[in-house]
C-alpha cells in the first residue's frame, strides 16, 4: 500500500502538477486523525512518512516517571531503557514509536481521502490561476454532458459550462463534439471557482474577426458598435483611422473568405458589415441595409429618429418579426421609428383601415394601433405570428406588449367561437 501511495503521489505531480510536498501534507494531516484515532490521545502525536519507502509510522513524546497514570503519556525509567534510552531517567521526555498493529489498513484509507480533497482543492486553484486571465479568449472543448440545459465542456484539464442562456438557440450539441467558446467570465461559487462559455455573446463575433481580421488588431480598424440575435442575425459597425483601408472590405476579405469562415462558425448566421459614420442620418439608412431610406426627421434631445420609405420598402426596413429595426436600433444607440410615405393610389387609406381594425379589437389603442401597422402588422392574423418579446422591442409599444399580445389572442377565440355557433345555425337538409 505505501509503494502504491508513491506512486499515486509521483502520478498526480505530473499529471495535476500538483507538488509532492503539499500531497504529503495533506496526507500527514489525514494521517494525524487516524493516528489519534488507532493510537489515543498520546502525548505530541505525530505521524511520519518515509518519502523513499513510503513507511508511515506514529510516534509520541511520552515523560518518565516512577509511576505511570496515563499510558498514552507516561512510561517508566525500565520501559524507557528497553526502548533505547539507556540514560533516561525520571523527569526526562523521549520520543518513542507507538505505530500500533494494522495501522497501514487505518492510514491508507485516511489517506486516501485527504489525496482526493486535496486534489480538489490544488485543481480548482489551479483552474482560477490558469483562466482568471483568459476572461475574452476562445477555447475548443468537447462536450461530455448535459447537466438540464447547460452543457459541460472538457477543455483537456478542466471543465467549463455553456450555460442555457448563453446557448444559441438554433444549435443543437451531440456528447464527443467539438465547439468553439468565448471565455466570459470566471467566478467563484460555493463549489469553487467555474469557467463560464458563451456562444451567444456579441463578444463572440468580435472575438471571431479579431482572430481572421489583422487590421482589427493593429489598430487600423475599430469596431465602433456590434449588435446581434444569436443564431439569426448580426450587425457590425466598423471604421477605418487609415482612409487608405476600406473598413468593410477589410473584415470581409479576399472573395469574402474572412467572414465566410465567420459565418460558417456560426451555422450560417447572417453577418452585416457596415461603414460607422459620425452622421447619424448616413450610419441609420446603413444600418437599415438593405432597405433604401427616403427621408429622417431626427430628435437630437431624446435620441429618435423617424425614418420614412416606400410602401414596399417597409417590410425589408422592419424586417422579419421587426429584427432588422431592433438591430439597427441597437446598433446605433437610436431609438428608430420606421414608417412607408403615403401612396396616392389609396395606400394611405388601406393603413387607415388596418389601423382601425386593430383599435376595434378591445385592449388595442389607436396609438398602439398605428405603429403595429407601422411596424408591418395589418392584421390580427399577422399579430398571431408575433410573440410577446417581439412587441415589447417596438418603440411606443414597450410594456403594452402584453396587453395587446392577450388582447388578439381573445379576438381570436371570439371569432372561431362565432363562426362555430354560425355553422352550428346552419339546417342539415
């Protein structure tokens, strides 16, 4: 057993690099309470392990005197002399091996157990002192489990969790596949220090260029703004100090193989570049790409803009579930309002109509009416579509979402009751 301790200790220094020494302390302590425990309360107990052999013995510090009270702390000046101390008379202290029969089986379990919580303890010291300065950096792990929705990387030495919300909706992980992460933090719990994996920062994204894009690290580009919705869509705002560099260009690369390799990273999310531009009219109609805007009217004071385009220019501006909007918002900072000119041919007339046909629904104002319409909802039917974080992301909408979320949900239930009690009236000939 002690050749074996040896060699579990000499395994853990190059595997773990954990030091020898503070695995034999940590086994002398555990060797301590067995010893106190096999041996009794003797006096300075003490435990030695032989660091060549492994030999583990116990030894006490006991007093001579002419009649003994406590054996655990007392012998006599006879017992003394037959345990090697020739001189040893009465008042002296000698330090005498008390190792007691069987005392191996007792340690080693002991040890045993002091080995594995210390290991424990030296790896996630380890782990806080390796990661703490790799906040910001990508790693490539294998996923081994799932613990509920968080998924548990292997990262060679350590593991690391991907949270449920820092997955990318879209994906999907199998246990054994290999997946790059962006390090988000690493904190320390109840249970020690935890790497935390995103995928689904925007962080992520710029991490990814900065890896393809060299003038993203020398400096000559800067990345002004980023805005994403993992899995779908995101937006990235760039621009160049050397007017010589074409800030898009550059991000884009060669026939577009840098964001290709992006973009194939990040299971075919869409990636807009655009040009920053300190015009704040310029920088929105980019970031409505690629919608064409006609016309802005901008309040400087509560940071909105109103943009104006054609009828058939709206649903590319608001974009899909009003994403393409929410991003260019996000993006710029900007609170954007987005509304289509009237069209002589009767446009302005069917907006009124849908307008009032949401109104008429109970629970939907007219204000809110106007810029779900606005927004590209012209019906109940396309609202059915909708989810709540969708309306509540709409400026004049906000905490409204809801309401008018339950409100179209009744609307429709009293229609489909009504056309029921309708085909119910009809005679069966």
């Amino acid at each position: 057993m002690n050749a074996e301790l040896l060699a579990t200790l000499e395994y853990w220094e190059k595997e773990k690099g954990i030091s020898k020494d503070v695995l034999l302390t940590a086994v002398q302590d555990a060797l301590m309470a067995a010893a106190k425990k096999a041996v009794g309360p003797a006096r300075e107990l003490r435990v030695n392990i032989d660091s060549k052999s492994g030999d583990i013995s116990a030894w006490a510090r006991l007093m001579v005197t002419d009649r003994v009270v406590s054996k655990h702390d007392q012998l006599t000046p006879f017992d003394a002399r037959r345990k090697g101390f020739s001189e040893a008379k009465v008042g002296d202290e000698v330090e005498v091996e008390v190792t007691p029969a069987g005392f191996g089986r007792i340690a080693a379990q002991y040890a045993k157990q002091a080995l594995m919580s210390q290991l424990r303890k030296a790896e996630k010291a380890m782990l806080y002192d390796e990661f703490k300065d790799r906040v910001g950096d990508i790693v490539n792990g294998t996923v081994r489990r799932f613990e509920k929705s968080d998924v548990v990387l292997d990262l060679g030495k350590f593991e690391a969790v991907l949270p449920n919300r820092e997955r990318v909706p879209t994906e999907e992980y199998q246990i054994g596949e290999r997946i790059r992460c962006f390090v988000k933090d690493v904190i320390q719990t109840i249970h020690g220090p935890e790497i935390l994996l995103t995928r689904a920062d925007p962080q992520f994204v710029l991490k990814l260029f900065r890896l393809e894009v060299a003038e993203l690290n020398d400096g000559t580009i800067e990345v002004k703004s980023i805005a994403r919705e993992p899995g779908f869509r995101t937006k990235m705002a760039v621009f160049s100090r050397d007017p010589k560099v074409d800030p898009v260009g550059a991000c884009v690369g060669l026939r577009g193989q840098r964001v290709k390799n992006i973009v194939r990273e990040l299971n075919n999310e869409k990636v807009d570049i655009i040009p920053w531009s300190s015009d704040i009219k310029a920088y929105v109609a980019k970031a409505l790409d690629p919608a064409r805007v006609k016309a802005f009217r901008v309040d400087e004071s509560a940071k909105r803009i109103l943009v104006t385009t054609t009828p058939d220019q709206l649903p590319l501006a608001v974009g899909k579930r009003g994403q393409n909007a929410r991003l260019a918002s996000r993006l710029t900072g900007w609170q954007i309002d987005i509304e289509a000119e009237a069209e002589v041919s009767g446009f302005e007339a069917k907006v009124h109509h849908a307008v009032h046909e949401l109104a008429c629904i109970p629970g939907i104002t007219e204000e809110h009416a106007r810029v779900l319409v606005n927004m590209g909802f012209h019906s109940v039917d396309d609202l059915m579509d909708a989810e709540v974080a969708d309306l509540a992301a709409m400026p004049g909408i906000g905490d409204a979402a809801r309401t008018i979320f339950e409100a179209v949900r009744g609307e429709m239930v009293r229609r489909q009751a009504g056309a029921e009690g309708l085909n119910s009236s009809v005679p069966v000939e």
